[in-house]
C-alpha cells in the first residue's frame, strides 16, 4: 500500500481485527499467534536527501519496491552545507516504512545510489527518544565550541592585524632579497654569487658599510666586497625623487625619461606647471577651494585609509596633493591679477577711472547711470582715467560693455608672451645637455628673431602708446604679416622709425639660421671623424661613422623645430582660450543660479537661497573645479610635452 503513515495504520488495523475475526484463540497456540504479529511489525530507513533528488528518488522506491512500503518527505527548516561543495541547501528529510527483508535490501541499495545520508531509527520508543536527547545535546556542546572557537579566532586575528604592517614589511624584504638574489649568478666554484649592478658614486660607501653589516649578522666567513668595473654602455638615469617632487617627475617621466647626464625638466616643471595652469584657471575662490583639498589631503597622508586605497582615481588625485596644492596657490595668485572672485570683482583699492567727467561730456545723469548695468569706458574723455591700477585690473571693467575686448586683447598678448619665454627657456635648458653652439645657436636666433620680435612689439606697444592716443596705435599683427613679405602697408603706422629695414634684417637672420641649423651638426661630426679616423670595435664589430644617418636626423629635427615654433606658439593661444571659458562660466552660473535668488525676500527666499546655493555649490565643485580644472590640467601638460 502506498499512501500517509496513518491511513496505512488504520488499514492494517483492520486487516489484523478481520483476521483475529475469523481464528479463535483456542484453535492457535501462543507462539502462532507471535509469529504472525511479529510478521507486520515495520522496519525503517531514515535519512536526507538532496531536494533535487526527491522526485527520482520517491519514483524509483515505488517502482522498485512494487508499493510494499510507506514513504514520507519533510523539508528542514534550516540550510545545512554539501560536504563535498559546501554550497548551503535546503535538505529533505525522509522515513521509509518497509516489510521484509529483501524490501529493505533494495530500499538500501536505492538510499546508497541516491548518496542519501542514512541514521539509525531503533524500534522502540525509548531508544529514538534517547537517541534523540544525545543528538540534542551534541548539537549544543558543538555550537558551544563554534562559538568558543569563533571567539579565540577573533581574539587571534585582532591580535594577527596589529602585526600585519610588519609582517607585510618582513614579507617584502625577503621578496626583494629573493627577486635580487635570482639575479645573481654563481661563482666559478660555485661558493659565492656574484652581481653586476648601477650604484650611484655618492653612495658607495654606504654600500660596503651595508656588505659589511650583512655579513657580520649572517656570520659568514667569507667577507662581501664590491669591485668598479667599466661601464660598457652608457649608465641609466636616476632622480632622487620625494612625496613633493616625485608627481612632476612623473609628469615629466610620462612623456619621455632624460637620458645619462641630460637636464631634468622636472625641477622647473614646479613651478611652471603650476603657473600655466593657473592663468588658465585664474580665480581667488575656486584656486582657495583646491588649496583647501589639497591641504585636508596632505594632512590626512599619514592615515593608512588615505594612501591605502584601491580607487584608482583617488590614487592620482592623492599622489599629486603637492601638485594640486601649487595649483591652488597659483591660482590664487592669478585670479587676483584677473580680479575675479567666483566671477565677482574685488575692490580692496580705489580704480583709476572717475565716471563724473564722463557723465559730464555724455550728460549723463545719476538716474541714467543707474538704469544702466554697463557702461563704456572711453579714455579719451579727459579726466576720466587717472593711472593704472595698482596691482591687476581695474574691478570698474567689470561694468563695462567693453569688458571682454579688453580683457581679450590683454590675455592674447599675455598668452604670446609666456608662450615665447616659456619656449626659449627649454631651448637654453639644451646648452647643458650638449655643448654644441653649432645647434643652440641657430634655433635662438630663428626663435628670437621672429617671436622674439613680436614680443618685443607688444611691449613696445604697450609703452609708447598710453590710454589717452590708444584709438592711433598700430595693428601689430598686420605689422607681422607685413614682415614676412616686406611690404609696408600705408594704412598701419609704424611703431618707430626705420622698422621696415629692422623687420627685413630680422627675417633674413632668421632664414640664413635654417641651414646653419641643417647643415652645421652633421658637417662639424662629419670633419671632426675624417680628421681623427677612429672607429670603435667590439668584438668583430665594427661602429663606423654614418653621415647619412647624422644628416637625416637633423633634417628631422630642423623641420620639427621650425614648424614647432610656429605652431606652438599659436598652441599657446590655449591659455588666453581657457582663461576665458573659464570666466564665462562661472559669470554664467552665478548670473543664471545665484543671483536670482539673491533677489527674492522674506522666509520663503531663505529657504530658497539655501536650496539654490547647494545646487550653485554643486554645480561649481562638479563643473569648474573638476570638468575645467582637468580640461587646464591636460592642456598645461600639452605645454610642457
């Protein structure tokens, strides 16, 4: 029969109350009627099993034991392990009610093909019930030792963290000394090892102070000793770097490593770096923002949660906090000489323009002059521009329509003349690193010659020429057009007398320095090895003198240096471009955002101003401070590449 343990129950209650309906006691003896009890007395399996099995596994039990037994699932109601994959399920408890032996066989066969986890189930109730208090208590003197057990390994491992930094420490040491002594390679007796390494001259003797230490606390017999060998090949480059200077050294490093005894740009890339950005990034509020970033990070460089890290980006932004610090400071600095504040004009001094005689010559009375925003300041009204101002520009620009004109003329002009200073100083940086006037030469003259001389305009110009006669003053870009075809346009005053015949002198130097330039190195390396005939042989080797290489490289170098100057002083244009965008952002954000809600009032435009300040906050760390102090970052480092 197959079915519920209690309908099963009460079936065979009825079978055994037909039978005894049918036999008296009197016909039977004792021992008969054992027997036949005995006969319907119930054997049992229990166990779990997977619940994915539990359908097959029910199935084959029925099929196989022709319903001679009773079966029964239970779900546990807690996750218990897989032994062999120690994934957490749900287990299904079963019992099986079978009669007979050969029953039981195949229910057994069918449990172990299954991989069911079978227990004892005795036939009295006294011994389940025994049974079952000492699985009880097992189960509470385990978790007592998981749970004693869990304790110590806590206590262990709180006690394992606190070493951690000087087991890592241990642990690097004996790699760096494995990683160094699989680089060595043994001797000719193979008793020592022998290593051929780049140690720097200055430190040298701590070099066999450290042999010798190390052998006095390893006990060796043998002493470690150091031998100078001749260099075969040129040595590698080393800079001592620090936490301050080792982000320039990688801004430096990123776009090529100086070779042996070569100048390192990086050591003026400290300041330099840090200036182009910020004239591309002029303003006193967002350059205080990042001090202060960077500032709360050099700070904070102690904690291990700061320099530990994973973020990869934080990572960079963490290395360069003495890069983002200058940044900052020069930013500062700048935006002081722009006079902008979070796109706000600074007054600390009195301007040098006095609107009264221009109110005077245009009739213009107090009403009108505050009905309008903006106004024109026109110099050649007299008496209305005093003297420059002190120190930047003038904050009464900012009222003024011709606000962008002028700053425009002045950052494009400023923007030609670092790009001109900032070029010819990397070309002097090259006398170090090759003393060979045969190349140096040359590119100053083309460099100054041409640049040079614009520069030298703009200066001009800005002297001879003041506020009151600035309406006559010459175009200095037609005035350098006019240069390179030797025409002199009659629309367009000179600047001062006999400039045409300096213009000309000028461009023929600059044009007789391109061969010089081309021809000069591989001419003067080409005599010099036809006088000494020297070669250098290395084993069947032999190095001979290839002019043809020479001559290419430096009609390489000639193009791209001729073609550079011209475009990378257009490229540095870029700083007058950004510096711009800039100012025109954060004027767009606080016109559009701040000053709306400057202007309402009452309960409600607090509540409001503090809303539209979060989001103006927002806006400005997200915008100005990220989205344009990268956009800088990256076109300051263009610069310098």
């Amino acid at each position: 029969y197959r079915g519920s343990s209690s309908n099963c129950d009460h079936i065979l209650r009825q079978q055994v109350e037909i039978l005894f309906s049918h036999i008296s006691c009197e016909q039977v003896c004792n021992e008969t009627i054992i027997m036949l009890l005995t006969s319907f007395l119930h054997s049992f399996v229990t166990g779990v099993v997977h619940p994915w099995k539990v359908p097959a596994f029910e199935r084959l039990l029925w099929r196989a034991c022709r319903g001679y037994i009773i079966v029964d699932f239970w779900e546990m109601e807690e996750r218990l392990e897989v032994p062999d994959t120690g994934e957490m399920i749900q287990w299904t408890v079963f019992v099986i009610s079978f009669w007979g032996e050969q029953i039981g066989q195949k229910v057994k066969k069918i449990c172990y093909c299954f991989h069911t986890h079978t227990f004892v189930y005795p036939e009295g109730l006294e011994e389940r019930e025994g049974i079952l208090q000492g699985l009880e208590s097992r189960i509470v003197d385990i978790k007592m030792v998981l749970s004693q057990t869990e304790q110590y390994m806590q206590q262990l491992l709180s006690r394992c963290v606190c070493q951690m930094p000087q087991w890592k420490i241990r642990v690097q040491k004996c790699k760096a000394v494995q990683m160094v002594l699989n680089l060595c390679s043994p001797s000719v007796t193979e008793k020592c090892l022998i290593a051929e390494a780049w140690c720097p001259v200055a430190k040298l003797s701590l070099l066999q102070s450290a042999l010798i230490e190390g052998t006095r606390k390893s006990g060796s017999s043998v002493d470690s000793f150091y031998n100078r060998l001749p260099a075969p090949t040129s040595p590698p480059t080393l800079f001592d770097t620090n936490t301050f200077t080792s982000s320039f050294q990688n801004i430096v490093d990123a776009y090529g490593v100086a070779s042996y005894r070569e100048v390192n740009p990086a050591v003026y890339t400290i300041i330099t770096f840090p200036f182009l950005f910020a004239v591309m990034f002029g303003d006193v509020g967002h350059g205080l923002l990042m001090t202060l970033a960077a500032l709360w990070m050099i700070l904070e460089e102690r904690d291990p949660k700061m320099r530990n890290n994973t973020n990869e980006i934080w990572r960079m932004l963490f290395g360069g906090r003495y890069l983002i610090l200058l940044m900052g400071l020069f930013s500062i600095y700048t935006g002081a000489v722009y006079n902008e504040c979070f796109s706000k004009g600074l007054s600390p001094l009195s301007s040098g323009w006095h609107l009264k005689p221009m109110m005077q010559h245009y009739n213009w009375s107090d009403e009108t002059l505050r009905s309008n925003q903006y106004l024109t300041l026109d110099p050649n009204v007299t008496g209305v521009f005093q003297g420059p101002y002190l120190f930047g520009i003038d904050p009464i620009w900012s009222l003024a329509n011709n606000h962008l004109t002028f700053l425009n003329s002045y950052k494009m002009k400023m923007s030609v003349i670092i790009g001109v200073i900032h070029m010819t100083f990397g070309v002097c940086l090259s006398f170090f690193n090759y003393i060979m006037f045969l190349v140096l030469i040359p590119e100053l003259v083309f460099m100054l010659c041409l640049f040079g001389y614009l520069v030298f305009m703009v200066v001009f110009k800005w002297i001879a020429f003041g506020p009151q006669d600035s309406d006559r003053a010459p175009s200095i870009l037609i005035h350098f057009i006019d240069m390179f075809v030797f025409a002199e346009n009659p629309d367009n005053p000179p600047l001062y007398p006999g400039q045409m015949r300096v213009q000309r002198v000028l461009v023929c130097l600059a044009l007789l320095a391109v061969p010089v330039l081309l021809l000069g190195r591989p001419l003067f390396l080409y005599f010099r090895h036809r006088t000494n005939r020297r070669t250098v042989s290395r084993g069947e080797i032999r190095l001979e003198f290839d002019c043809t290489e020479v001559f290419m490289h430096q009609a390489i170098h000639t193009i791209e240096y001729c073609l550079g100057c011209i475009s990378n002083t257009a490229s540095y244009l870029r700083l007058w471009a950004l510096s711009l965008a800039h100012a025109q952002l954060s004027e767009v954000l606080w016109v559009m955002v701040m000053r709306i809600s400057l202007s309402w009032q009452g309960y409600v435009g607090s509540v409001l101003l503090s809303v539209i300040f979060s989001v103006f906050a927002m806006l400005t760390v997200s915008i100005l401070l990220v989205m344009e102090g990268l956009s800088a970052f990256l076109h300051a480092l263009r610069l310098h590449w």
